[in-house]
C-alpha cells in the first residue's frame, strides 16, 4: 500500500512540476431574450505552485524507500 501511495505521489510530483497548472473552461450565460441566448467561453487558470509539485515529489519517494526497507 504504501508502494502504490508513494509511486501516486511521485507521478503527480513530476507533472505538478512540468506542467505548473492547469486550465480549464466554463461557459457562461451572457444574454437570454427568450428564444434568443448568447453564450461565452471564460477560461479559467489554476497555478500550482513548483513547492507543492517537489514535495508530492520528494514525500513519495520517501514512502517508496520505507517500503522496500521492510
């Protein structure tokens, strides 16, 4: 279990640390005139900080080195 944790963490270490965010789009009424309606698309950006990606990162290869030493 704590094998599988730890290689989870390592995976999303790395691509928190390649990637540094993520986007993604919502679509918003802008006008609704009964029949008639507009829309937009909005993106939207969630950084995530290069800290959080080496911790997931060194905290999974912590868990996979306790885990062989058993």
């Amino acid at each position: 279990m704590q094998k599988t944790l730890g290689a989870i963490l390592i995976v999303l270490g790395l691509i928190g640390l390649a990637w540094g965010g993520f986007t993604y789009t919502t679509k918003e009424k802008v006008v609704d005139l009964g029949p008639i309606e507009a829309t937009r698309e909005k993106s939207h950006s969630v950084p995530l900080p290069p800290l959080a990606g080496a911790a997931a990162l060194i905290g999974g290869v912590a868990l996979v080195a306790t885990s062989k030493a058993r």
